[in-house]
C-alpha cells in the first residue's frame, strides 16, 4: 500500500461511504450497493480501487464476496494526521482562550431612534 494509493482511494466520496458503512461490520458487495446508492458494478468497481489500496479486505462466503475493512492502513492515516490535529487542538484551545479575556459585549442591541 503505498501512501498515494491510499490518499487516492479515499478522494472519491463513494469510497469514503463505503469505508464508514464497513466500520460498522462486514458486508457484501450487494449489501454495500444498496445501501450506498450505487449499482452492484459500480460498487465492485470503488471496492477494487478500496482493496488494491489496502483499505478493505474480502473474502468469500459460499457466492458472495464479504468486505471487511482493513485497520492498519486507518491507522497509518490517524498517526499521519496526528501532528495536524495537535495543531488545531492547540490553535482552537488558544482562541478559546482569548476569547475568554475578551470583553463580554452581550449588551442589548439598542433599537434605533426615530
């Protein structure tokens, strides 16, 4: 799996419904049609480019083909965004900050004069 691949795969938004339908469980692929709104082709077709990327896993299950997500590449991702998610924590914490220093102007609004 490389890290293109990955970042690739999950810029299409059908993928990325795909991968939030498989954290809740395994599913097959006509399962997985449905429920994203795509046909069973099409579905087939986003799975593919899922799997080559390493991002779910199949196996079959008498004749159905049963997808699983795979954990290691969600959690490549989620150490990757790690330092940047730091960031914004530490960002959003000093606003927060400063906006609690700040002057409370909650004042009534005035009503103009005529």
């Amino acid at each position: 799996m490389s890290d293109s691949a990955l970042w690739t795969a999950l810029a299409d938004p059908h993928r990325r419904a795909v991968v939030a339908l498989l954290l809740e469980r395994s599913r097959p692929v006509g399962e997985i049609a449905e429920a994203c709104g795509l046909s069973q082709p099409s579905a087939s077709k986003h799975l593919k480019v899922l799997r080559e990327a390493g991002i779910v896993r199949v196996r079959q299950d008498a004749q159905r083909r049963v997808y699983a997500l795979d954990p290691a590449p969600i959690a490549a991702l989620d150490a990757w965004l790690a330092p940047y998610r730091r960031l914004w924590n530490r960002s959003l914490d000093a606003l927060g900050r400063r906006l609690d220093e700040a002057p409370d102007d909650s004042t009534e609004p005035s009503t103009p004069k005529d």
